[in-house]
C-alpha cells in the first residue's frame, strides 16, 4: 500500500507502520485509541485508516509519561489539559521539554546490589521504610526492587533515625499534595507565559531556542527556589511551635 499523505502535509501511516515507526505493538495503539488517548485514524479508501505525525508524536508524549512513571489514569489526565489542536511539532517539542524536567528514571536492582550500594543489611522493616520514603517500590520479585538512585544516601541515613512507619507515610502524604499543587501553578505559568507566546511566534526559531533554554535553566532554579523556601519555612514553623511549648 502507498504511503498518503496526513492532514499536516506529512507521511500518513495504517496501524502496522504506526505501530512499527513508534516501537509499539498494533495492540497498544488500540488500546490506546479505546483509552481516548489517541485519536481515531483518518478512514480513507478501502476503509482502511490512516495515521499522521501528529499520532507519531502523541505516541512518543505517552511512552515519555510512562517512562516517568504515570498511570494511564494521570496521562489521560495530563492529555485532556493540553490543546486539541497541537500539532506534530508542538507535540514533539511538548515531550522534548517534559523529558528535561524528568526525573532520574527508576531502574531494577537485586537486593545484594541494594544492600552493597546502602552499604550495610537491610532488614525488610528498613526495606518497607525505604518504600515508605519513595526511595525504593517493590516489584512481584522478594529479590528484585525499583530503586530511585537519587534518593538513596538520604534514604539510608534516615533509616536509623526514631521515626515510625506511620509517621514517614503520612508526612510523605503532605509533601506530594503540596509538591503537586506547587507543580500545578508552575506549569500554569509555563504554558501561560513561555508555551502560549511560542505558538503564537509560529516557527520563530529564535523564540524556540529561547523557550528550550529557558526550560533548561529554569528546573535548578525551580528545586533550589523550593527547596530553600521549604528550609525557611519548616524553621520558623518549628520555632514558632517550640516556642508555644
């Protein structure tokens, strides 16, 4: 079958060649269509439908969000919120700059290769401390975990500090509602004042380079400026509250 031509200009794709060019099975691009997080093909001749870049680029988005972790439940949440209209390009630049704001990915350990990196015998009340924390999740294998690099130093140090399991569980609870709503904000006030004003530039490639750079420079600013303001306030809340006492 000849290649067509998608609604952008670009190359069209059936199911198979999308599914090839993606690195996905033709399962997962109907599962995804069922899902509502991909839209349905264009029906040409023969009855047979055609997908364009913009399903490539919403594909590659979708395997980013999940390389980061997100449920289908978030992604489906995380796509609603974005334009109807955004075209290939925008969706590709949309992943390029979600990309660079992600975290370091999770990767799988064993547990001989967890304890010699903490540098010591977990016990499995450190192990469900450890997870309690978001160091570490356990996976279908007693042998195998997925582990958060970044977080482990930290993680090992606060193992043998007397907290209580419920206490680190619940305190955790607070800091990802406020994280979140902080996050929440945040990508308001990207999509409103750097997003919103690149797709009205068009294909300025001036203004491009300049809202990837200032999406590059603005994640360490972002953690320092949160991360600072948390010590600061953290301190004087616990002042305040000794000082009632």
């Amino acid at each position: 079958m000849g290649v067509g031509i998608d609604e952008e200009g670009g190359p069209s794709y059936t199911v198979d060649e999308l599914a090839a060019r993606a690195g996905v099975t033709v399962r997962t691009v109907r599962f995804y269509g069922t899902r509502g997080l991909l839209p349905p093909p264009v029906i040409g001749a023969r009855r047979v439908g055609r997908y364009g870049q913009s399903h490539l680029s919403r594909l590659a988005l979708i395997e980013e969000l999940q390389r980061q972790g997100m449920t289908l439940a978030a992604i489906e949440r995380y796509l609603e919120q974005l334009p109807p209209d955004l075209s290939a390009q925008d969706l590709a630049i949309h992943r390029a700059l979600v990309a660079s704001w992600a975290p370091e990915s999770a990767e799988s350990i064993t547990r001989r290769e967890l304890e010699r990196r903490a540098g010591r015998e977990l016990t499995e009340r450190d192990v469900d401390r450890l997870a309690a924390m978001g160091v570490l999740d356990r996976t279908g294998d007693d042998d195998t975990f997925r582990l958060d690099g970044s977080l482990l130093r930290l993680g090992v140090e606060l193992l043998d500090v007397p907290i209580e399991h419920e206490t680190i569980l619940a305190s955790r609870t607070v800091l990802l509602e406020h994280a979140r709503a902080a996050a929440q904000e945040l990508s308001r006030l990207f999509r409103d004042e750097v997003w919103s004003p690149y797709r009205e530039s068009g294909d300025d490639p001036d203004h491009l380079s300049a809202m990837r750079s200032l999406s590059a420079h603005m994640q360490p600013m972002v953690v320092q400026a949160l991360l600072t303001a948390f010590q600061r306030s953290l301190s004087e809340e616990l002042r305040t509250a000794f000082r009632r006492r």
